[in-house]
C-alpha cells in the first residue's frame, strides 16, 4: 500500500506555527518597481544617497524593536506593495540602544535587499521619568514615544514624513497620506477619534494657568491638521484588557490598524484568529520550520530533490486549498475546492468539503475574506511563491493532488 503522506502534511500545517516564534526567520520579499509616471529622485538609480534628502521621495518612519520585528516587516511589505513608486519610498527606522541593532539592520536587509533605509538610536533616558504606568505594558516602552522625537532624530533636511505603527498594514498608495496638506502651522496631521476633541482642550482655563501657558507660550505643538478615518482603521486588536474581535467601522478603508491587546501574528501562531486577522496573514513574511519540517517528511516518503519551485508550490497549493475547505466552503451549499477540482481529484475535494461542516455555515463576510485571502496567493508575482503555486494547481487540476505527488516522489518534479 503507498503511504499516505498528506494527512502527515495537512496535520504540520496545524501545529508548526505555535512554535514559529522560539526562533524567527523572515523570507526575502519580492521586488517592487516603479510605475512610468514616478519623478526621478536624481542619479540613474535609487539608492539611500539619493532618497534620503529628496524632497520628491516619501518619508515613513517606524520604530524597530525585536517584539514587533514581525509586525514591522508586513507593514514595510504592504507599504511597498500598494505604492506606485515603491523606488521613492525612504524608511526612517527608530530603535533602542538597548536593541540588537546590527541584527535588526541585516534582518530588514536580507528580506528587502534594495529598501533605502536608515536606522536611529533612540535614548531612552530622554522620557526616563515622564511615562505613567498604563493597563498595557507595551505602552510603557519608552521606544513607544520616539515618535515625539523624530525632529530630532531624523536629519534636517526631511521635512515631512509619515509615522507607522508597527502592527498595521496599508491596503492603499502611502503617497496619498504624505500629501494631507498641513497648511501653514499645524506640526502633524492625525485622524481623531475617541471623542479627543483637541480644540476643547487648550481652552481659556487652560491658558489662564501661569505654568501651562508659559510652557507652551509661542509653541504650535496643539496644532493638528486632520486626516480621514481611512487612515486608521483602529482598534482591530480589541480592547486592552482581552484583545476580542472587533469589526471594521463603516466607510473607506486605505490602513488597517491593529491597535489594542491582540496582535494579529500572535493569534494566528495560536490558532485563535480573528476574522480580519487573515486580512494581514498575506503579509507576513516569517519563515516558520513549517518548509524544512515539511520536506523532511516527505524525503521519509521518498520524496527527494524537490525543486525550490516545487517545494513552495505544493505548500502553496495545500493552502489554497486549506482555505477553500476553512474560510469558503462553509456556506448554504458545500462548495468543493473551485481552481483545483477535477475528476481524478475528487476525493481531495469531498475532503476538504467535509472537514469545513464543524463549523458551519460562513456568512457573507468571511466568504469575501476567504475570497481574498486565496486571491492573494493565486495574484502572487514572486517566481518561487506565485509561480510554484501556479505551477502546482496546473499539475493538481490535470492530475489530482495524489497522483502529482506520487508523481513528485518519483521524479522530483510537477508533472507536465
């Protein structure tokens, strides 16, 4: 009787990410060009030296610190990703000294080889005594509040730029949010929410105390231009006390903010996320045991000399079709896997129709997630990801998953 690796396999994709996080390693992201219409930055190519003081180049800084390191680089990812001029992008990178950061600078190095980046040591003896202890320990992190300092920080001829939180991604051009026109002396530009209500706030009483306004006496620091909520879907990692779910609030959406207690990458290592939690999963790009697990398991099977496309495409292809049984086919009808069903793969396909029954039936919501998410995989552009996926589904839909990987076994490659 042959073996039969998948269930080994579909059981690896269950387990491995609990204990992806012991030991991270980030994969390289694809490259990102510009469209036609990009300004030049100066010079025949895009480097540090010719971003770092264009006034044409957009400016995002972010803080880097070891906890949110995975948080960081899917930011950076979907930033590139949706910029039309991705070249023009310059990062400004905050970390503390107390941080790693020659491995913090080869880590962002090796997964965007041609990022124009800079790194920044923030001292933290600058707010040493002025933060109060808050419900949530990652607000107490003086990393937290180098933002106010980036004037400082940053050299003096950037004159703008764009602040991002490590554990957001951007669904649309980050160019749109550096040209909200501050006017002639707001400092920041901010969506507000939470009932803030800041030109309340600086009132006559405010003023009338000695202290307060000779500290702030010629200052614009409470000048604030505003920014459509588009700009900060927030709150997507719950309150801070549990981290729940939480919907999206109604209108546009440009940046999707996990701001709260759960993060996104920590409820899917745990196997407890959240509906929106799959709308960042595309960007990760932490590289879990989960490959070289997986290829050892199937060298047990007989499976050897696998290509990297080959690798990469049959794990692509068992999480389309993961998503097909988990997120899509939980509906009034059972919908069998769609791209990669056929007659001889049919019983892959009652499978995975079955084992989505448990938990019953999806509304319309999670359907269009699940749509998303398996379009994100199918839309891939990268050669290894995108085009071993391709290749893979190719060789499942004409022969059956089964067949192509006994044929695998035997060959070390896809089936033609």
């Amino acid at each position: 009787m042959m073996p039969k690796p998948i269930a080994q396999i579909l059981s690896l994709l269950l387990i491995l990410p609990i204990a992806a996080t012991a030991s991270q390693q980030f994969r390289e992201a694809p490259q990102f060009y510009n469209s036609p219409h990009c300004p030049s930055l100066g010079g025949d190519t895009t480097t540090t030296n010719t971003t770092i003081c264009s006034q044409k180049a957009v400016h995002v800084a972010m803080t880097l610190d070891a906890a949110y390191l995975r948080g960081s680089l899917a930011a950076i990812l979907s930033v590139l990703q949706h910029s039309a001029c991705p070249e023009n992008v310059h990062f400004h990178f905050v970390t503390s000294a107390s941080d790693d950061i020659r491995r913090l600078h080869l880590t962002i190095s090796k997964s965007f080889p041609s990022l124009p980046f800079q790194i920044y040591e923030f001292d933290n003896d600058a707010v040493a005594g002025l933060i109060s202890t808050s419900i949530r320990a990652a607000l107490d992190c003086p990393l937290n509040y180098a933002r106010n300092y980036l004037a400082d920080l940053l050299p003096n001829c950037v004159k703008k730029v764009v602040y991002l939180d490590s554990d957001l991604i951007l669904v649309d051009d980050v160019a749109k949010l550096a040209a909200t026109p501050l006017g002639a002396t707001a400092v920041l530009a901010a969506p507000e929410y939470c009932n803030a209500n800041f030109t309340s706030y600086f009132t006559p009483t405010f003023w009338s105390n000695p202290s307060l306004s000779l500290t702030f006496s010629n200052r614009n620091a409470w000048n604030i231009a505003p920014v459509d909520h588009r700009w900060n879907q927030h709150g997507l990692g719950g309150d801070n006390f549990q981290g729940l779910c939480r919907d999206l609030h109604p209108g546009p959406v440009s940046l999707l903010h996990w701001s709260g207690k759960g993060k996104p990458w920590a409820r899917l290592d745990t196997n407890r996320p959240c509906p929106l939690d799959a709308l960042w999963a595309p960007y990760d790009l932490l590289q879990t045991p989960y490959f070289p697990l997986l290829i050892k398991k199937w060298e047990n099977f007989g499976y050897l000399n696998l290509s990297p496309d080959d690798e990469e495409g049959i794990c692509q292809v068992l999480a389309h079709m993961w998503l097909d049984s988990e997120i899509v086919a939980g509906s009034d009808h059972t919908v069998g896997s769609t791209s990669l069903s056929s007659p001889s793969s049919s019983s892959s396909s009652s499978s995975s129709g079955s084992t989505s029954s448990k938990k019953g039936k999806r509304s319309q919501f999670e359907k269009k997630l699940g749509e998303f998410f398996k379009h994100q995989i199918e839309s891939d552009t990268s050669a290894a990801y995108g085009e071993g996926f391709r290749a893979g589904n190719q060789a499942v839909i004409k022969y059956g998953l089964r067949r192509t990987l006994d044929h695998i076994r035997l060959t070390g490659s896809f089936p033609l």
